[in-house]
C-alpha cells in the first residue's frame, strides 16, 4: 500500500531541521535531559525510544571489614600501616544496554569474547 506524499507532514521526525535542533540543544548543554530535547512541536517524542549500551570491567575484591582489620597494639607500638590499594581477584567484562526508562539487559562477557547482534 503506498501513500502520497503529504506536504504538510513529513514522512520522517529525522530530518535535517531535527537534527540541527538537537545538536543546537546538546552543544549548549551537554548534560540536557530527554525532557528538554524534547521540542516544543512534539516532534521528538521517540528520543525516549533510544537504546545505549556500554561496556566497562568489574573487578573482584574481598574487602576486609573494619572488625577484619582491627589490631591490637600497645601505648608504645607505632600505629599500624593499612595499604587499602588490594589486588583483585579477577575481573569480568561485561556489557549493559539502557533507555531513559532504565536498564534493558546486562551480558557478561567470556574472556575474548565479542559482542555484536546475534
């Protein structure tokens, strides 16, 4: 089924003038939320439909609790030294996609693994 084209309504909300006005929005102030992209003719509303995802590394740690690391000294013993820097026990990659409705999916990756569509 094909439709003529009407020239009062684009076939698109992405086009060169909505392009522009976010651009505008987001050089202005990077830290603009979904709320303020959106434009006053309502022609943004499927920013919110955006999905963004990043990946970052865990590590793993055994922390000692302040019970753990308490000492016994006397008057005459120096104060003992704490390093607080502790080598971890591993790390994990792993893989998180998002919208502005909140989190979509978390994905653990195996070590050399990639990540893509399938």
């Amino acid at each position: 089924v094909e439709h003529a084209v009407r020239p009062d309504r684009p076939r698109t909300s992405v086009n060169e003038q909505t392009i522009d006005a976010v651009r505008a929005i987001i050089e202005d102030d990077p830290h603009s939320t979904y709320e303020q992209i959106e434009f006053e003719e309502g022609q943004s509303c499927h920013v919110f439909n955006i999905i963004t995802g990043d990946e970052s590394w865990f590590y793993h740690y055994n922390p000692e609790t302040k019970e753990q690391s308490k000492v016994w000294k006397s008057k005459t013993d120096p104060c003992p030294t704490k390093v607080h820097r502790k080598k971890s026990s591993g790390k994990r990659m792993v893989a998180v996609f998002f919208m502005k409705s909140g989190l979509i999916k978390t994905v653990p990756l195996e070590a050399g693994a990639t990540l893509n569509a399938s």
